[in-house]
C-alpha cells in the first residue's frame, strides 16, 4: 500500500488538467506550448539512463525523495514566473524529476517482490499504482475547477507544489532492504570487485545499455513499450481539443476527469490482462487508437466519452509492455534498463511534440490528435508480431 499511496501522490496535482491553459492565458500560442513540451522531453532525455545508473548504485529512496523536492520547486516556478521562461524552467525541473523516478520506482517494487518471492504479482501491483494515480489525478482535475473559482492558478499551482512536498515524506517512508538500496542483489558480482561509487556507476551504466542493445527480448520490449507509452503523449493536448471545441476553462477539468476515469479502470485491470496473446493486445491497441481519434473529432461530451474508453484500453496495453519489460531483465541493473526504456520513450514522445509543433499553425488540435491514430496502427502490428508472452503466473 505504501507504494501504490506514493505513486499515486504523484498525479494528486490540480495543474494538471490546466496547466496547457495557464500556458495559453500568459500569452504563450499553441505552437510555443509544443517547443514547452520538447524542452521537457529533451530534459528527460539527458537525464533518464544516467539517473537509472544512479539508481542502481545508491539508496532508491534517497533518489524519489530528491525527485519529489525538484518536482516542487518546477511547479513553485510556473507560479512565481508565469512567462515562457519560467514555464521552461519548470519543465525542465519536471523532466529532471520524472528522469530520477523513472527506472527508480519500477526496480524498487520489482526487487522488494522478487526478496518476497512474489514477482508474479509485479503487473497487479504496478496496475494499482497506476490505478492509483489515475484516482489522485481525477480528485485533483475535479478539485481544480473550485480551485480556479477560489484563487484562480495561483491557488491551484500552490495546491499542486504542497502535494509534490507530500509525495517527498511518502517516499522517505518506503521499505529500504538490502535488494531495495542495490546493494545485495544476486547477480552484484558483476561490480562486486569495484572499489569506488563512480567504478560502480559506470560498471551498471554499462551493464543495463548492454543489456537493452543486445538481449532480443529485452530489446523488443523496450522499443514496443516505448512506443506505446510514447506515443500516449498526446494526452498533454486533451484540454486544448476541448478548447478546441469551444469548452469553456471552468469546464474541461471535468472532461480530463472523464479520460481519467478510463485511464483508472484501465490500469487497474493490468493484473487481469497481464497474460493476455501478444495478437489480442494489438487488437487493444487498434481499439484504443480508433476510440482517440473518433473522439477528438467530435462532439465533446460524446467524443470525450469515447477518448476515455480509448485511453483506458491504451493505458492497460502500456502497463502490460512495462510489466513484461521487468520479467525479461536478467542482469544487475535493472533500473538501467528501465531508464533505457524510459529514454526511448521520450525519443517517441519528442516526435509527437514536434509534429504538432510544426502543424499547429496548419490543422487544430482536434485534427492533430485524430490522425495520430495512424501510427498507433503500425505500432499494433508490431506488438502482434514481436512482443513475447508472459514468463510468470499467479
């Protein structure tokens, strides 16, 4: 419980459903609020593996503390300098923060499963987690609108910094065992003969690249979850499509809270469908794809109705992928591996940003959103074709 309550403070934040609003109000155009999103992921791209090396070198719960502390202070930013540069600034906080959590969070769990003996359940509980978050992140969308009534952003933005102060105790109190610091796992061998941190450090950096570049499964994974999860990145662009449709600011918070009400059932029902065939998952994710792009072209209760079923099937196939990825690791450094993982996703993501970077001033959101359901397709074919079953079973 104490893991599901810590990742799910991390979405208890009432900016979220906004913030590409508070963008557009402080003057910043659709196209500007795309390069904001790059900066973002450029950041979580410098930072991803080398965080996860850290990771599997020290204290994990040392890394989420300092990660929800920078998390704050990107937030702390966007409220005390509400222009393009302060916007910037805090992204690339955020980027830095999510890079320390990413990889750390995923390889604590797992580890703390594995010294159980209940790695089987990895998929049951990260979906919970995710599930969780998906509930903190439609309280907060819901509580955003009596918030923006009462003290407009600045209430809401300062709401959101306390929350990030919170997930940082959260974190202090997860279990820290030997496997969970890194220092006691089974295959430590490998860098047992090292004699300094930096040695370590580099030995893991290796160790987890090697492995994501060159194990086929392992490889495979990483690449389709990536682009699953990736491509999920247009969810960023949900309110501008309400707006897009004429929904007034006060309102859109409900309509986010509708797509996360998807995204919460389906991530909790990740432990039912962890062992479904590789051809019935790309068929989810056709389903899903489809569901987005009709939605955002039409009317928006209706359309926001059907991005939610959308998004909940997406959600479920990300938590599927990421899930598999730790059942195919086998080295020392699986919160490496898992930053590899999450470095590829921000290379999809960087994708999906730019494009609608360069298209915003030629098609509307709505329309951009639609048609990435394209390659949402392609990806499908290639989980059908390369994706592998599941290794353990409750």
């Amino acid at each position: 419980m104490r893991f599901v309550a810590y990742y799910a403070s991390r979405d208890l934040v009432p900016l979220y459903s906004v913030y590409s609003l508070l963008f557009a109000d402080n003057g910043v155009s659709t196209g500007q609020i795309s390069t904001l999103f790059i900066i973002w992921s450029l950041t979580s791209f410098v930072f991803e593996v080398p965080s996860g090396a850290w990771a599997d070198t020290i204290d994990r719960r040392l890394l989420l503390v300092l990660s929800a502390v920078i998390y704050a202070v990107g937030f702390s930013a966007w409220i005390v300098v509400p222009t393009y540069a302060g916007f910037a600034t805090g992204f690339v906080l955020w980027g830095l923060s999510g890079a320390i959590m990413s990889g750390t969070f995923e390889s604590l769990l797992y580890d703390e499963l594995v010294e159980r003996g209940a790695e089987a359940q990895y998929a049951r509980v990260i979906g919970w987690s995710h599930s969780g978050a998906m509930t903190a992140n439609l309280v907060a969308s819901v509580a955003a609108a009596p918030l923006l009534h009462l003290g407009g952003y600045a209430l809401v933005g300062w709401t959101s910094v306390v929350i990030a102060v919170i997930q940082g105790l959260l974190a202090a109190g997860l279990p820290v065992s030997a496997r969970a610091r890194g220092l006691a796992d089974r295959h430590v061998s490998a860098v047992e003969a090292t004699e300094t941190m930096a040695v370590r450090y580099v030995a893991m950096l290796r160790a987890g690249v090697r492995e994501a570049s060159i194990a086929v499964d392992v490889r495979r994974v990483v690449v389709l979850s990536a682009l699953l999860v990736g491509m999920t990145a247009y969810d960023e662009y949900f309110p501008l499509v309400a707006r897009g449709h004429g929904v007034d600011t006060a309102t859109v918070p409900y309509l986010i809270g509708l797509v996360v009400v998807g995204q919460a059932v389906g991530t909790a029902a990740a432990g039912r469908t962890m062992r479904m065939p590789s051809r019935a998952m790309a068929l989810v994710v056709v389903s899903g794809g489809a569901l987005i792009s009709w939605g955002a072209l039409f009317d928006p209760l209706v359309g926001f109705a059907a991005i939610a079923v959308g998004y909940g099937l997406l959600n479920n196939t990300m938590i599927v992928s990421e899930a598999r990825l730790q059942e195919v690791i086998t080295g020392p450094a699986r919160a490496t591996v898992t930053s590899v993982h999450g470095l590829a996703t921000e290379v999809v993501a960087l994708a999906v940003y730019a494009a609608f970077a360069l298209a915003a001033d030629l098609v509307s959101v709505p329309v951009l959103v639609a048609l990435l359901g394209i390659p949402i397709v392609v990806v499908a074919g290639c989980v059908a074709r390369w994706l592998p079953g599941p290794r353990h079973t409750d």
